[in-house]
C-alpha cells in the first residue's frame, strides 16, 4: 500500500513544482518592462520631489523621515538625468535605500522610485528593476544636496572606529573591503589600498574565533598579519582619515 501511494505523492509534487514553474513564466512575460519614456512621461508631470529615508514598499515610502525635497525645476531635471536607465534587471529582496518621491501640482503622489544598490531604481509600475545609466552620480547628486548614501555613512563609521580603537585593522579592512565602491569610498586609490590590504588577510582570525586555531596555526597567521600590516598599515590608517571625513 506504502509503496503504490509514495509514486503518486512524488508525482503530484512534481507536478505542482512543474505549475509554480509555469506561473513564474507567466508573471514575467506578462510583467511591464522598464522604459525611459515611462520614466520620463511621469517625471514631466512632476512639479515637486521628496527624498526619504528608507524605501518603498506598495508604491509608498516605507518611512516617513523626509531628508530633502524641493520644487526647483533646475533639480527636477537634474533628477531626470540622473534617472536615465538601461535596460531591466529581475529585483533583489531589500526594499532599497533611498527612496524618491515625485509629486503633482495638486501635490498627490505620481510615484515612489527606490534606489536599489546605488545601481538600479524599482517602480511599482514596472514588473522588473531597471539599470541607471550612472548610478554613481545619482548617488553624488543625492549627496551634494544632504542625503548621504547609506554605504558612505557605513565606511565613515568603520573608519571612525578604526581609528577610535573600537575594532581592530583587520577587522577594520575587512569590512571597508565590503563596501569598496566609487559611492561608498570616493578616492580610487584609498579603494585599491583596501582591496589590496584585504587580499593579504583574508583568513586571519580575530576575536573570540582565535581560541578555536592551534597555537602552531595562529603563530603562521600572526606572522602573516605583521607582514600585511608592515606594508599596509601606515597608508591604511591614512586612508581612514580621509574616508572619516567624506
């Protein structure tokens, strides 16, 4: 009995997976692909933007902190520029960072744009993400008028700690490798330090992982670390100043 009821049980499932499958095709094919005439059409309408923290969800602003906004015509068409897109890409699961809100004459919401990784926008009129043409300048824009890019605030922190004493250089190195892009880390070669800094200690254990290494292995990557921080440090440290004050 146990052995006729297992196949159809595997069957069914496989057939519901088969369905899911289908579904997804559907809802792609049938999803609206970004254009710059959307875009556009919909920013010509607008006579005024909001910037907020945070991003969208629903086609709102997910928080209500307003950080900038304006009903200059000049930064409207800076916006526009700056919203020029290429191309589509399926979305991530994070609701974006910040989040542009573009506003009528009678001040009723057109739209409600996240900003995905300083690399793409969503819109909830769009079935996908699309691909700015220059996010890193949109980023810069952004910050020239106030709003600081989330990852920029997140290396001044790191550098900050690094040179308060609150982590260590490794750890420091680690985590400024993370966020070693143009937004985030203005100076190229700050950023190549850092990369190359990161690339001479990716498996040096810090903290509380050291009491889980041998003596004999701790000793090797010790050494590897004082060799590392021999040739990188100085310039390192240097480089955390600069990126303290972005």
């Amino acid at each position: 009995m146990v052995e006729d009821i297992q196949p159809r049980e595997s069957g069914q499932r496989s057939l519901e997976k088969q369905r899911a499958v289908e579904q997804l095709v559907r809802a792609f094919q049938d999803a609206v692909v970004p254009t710059q005439q959307s875009l556009d059409t919909m920013i010509e309408r607008a006579r005024a933007f909001r910037i907020f923290k945070g991003g969208v969800s629903c086609g709102r602003p997910l928080r209500n902190e307003i950080l900038f906004g304006g009903r200059d015509e000049k930064m409207l068409a800076d916006l526009r520029h700056f919203l020029r897109i290429v191309g589509r890409q399926n979305p991530c699961f994070c609701s974006g960072d910040p989040c542009i809100e573009f506003l009528d004459e009678s001040g009723n919401r057109l739209a409600a744009i996240s900003i995905q990784h300083r690399t793409h926008i969503r819109w909830s009129a769009w079935g996908f993400d699309a691909t700015l043409v220059d996010g890193v300048g949109l980023v810069k824009w952004l910050a020239a008028n106030g709003v600081t890019d989330p990852h920029r605030e997140s290396a001044r922190e790191v550098a900050r700690a690094v040179l308060g004493g609150q982590i260590t250089v490794p750890e420091g190195v680690r985590r400024l490798h993370d966020l070693a892009d143009p937004a985030a880390i203005d100076d190229e070669k700050d950023r190549a330090l850092v990369i190359a800094f990161a690339r001479e200690i990716p498996f040096i254990p810090t903290g509380d992982v050291r009491k889980l290494w041998a003596p004999y292995a701790l000793e090797m990557k010790d050494e590897e670390l004082a060799r590392a921080e021999a040739r990188w440090q100085k310039g390192f440290l240097e480089a955390c100043k600069r990126i303290a004050k972005a």
